[in-house]
C-alpha cells in the first residue's frame, strides 16, 4: 500500500483525484473523515477503560494537590 496526500486547491490537483479515481486498483480515502474516525474510537476507548476501572472500584483519592503530588511523582 502507497500513501500519497494531494492538496485539492489547483485545477490539476483536482483533474489528477478524478483519474485516480477511475483506475480500478485505488481507493480512494479522504483524510478529514479517517482523522475523524480515528480520534473518536480512541476517545471512547480511553472513555470506556477509565468508566470500566471506575466500577472495579479502581479510583484515587486525595486530601489535597500537595497530597496528589506527593503520590503521583513520589516526592
């Protein structure tokens, strides 16, 4: 597989897409929607996993920030 980005802002730019398009061997995949894509399955992910931990009961509680501190960075 060959990744190749086009910037669509000239005539022959946009001519090129159109015959990529036509061959029979190219996907075509636009970027805006896999960025898309990509950044919600990973915050759900990260979503699911911290409210999965939660249930278990794995939470963290602090007195205060110099508490926080003094557990997160072992000071």
């Amino acid at each position: 597989m060959i990744t190749i980005k086009i910037k669509e802002n000239s005539k022959q730019a946009k001519l090129f897409v159109e015959y990529a398009k036509s061959l029979s061997f190219v996907e075509i995949q636009d970027a805006n929607s896999l960025t898309t894509k990509r950044t919600k399955t990973k915050l759900k992910s990260a979503i699911a996993i911290s409210l999965e931990e939660e249930k278990k009961g794995k939470t963290n509680f602090y007195k205060n920030s110099s508490d926080l501190f003094d557990k997160v960075l072992n000071v």
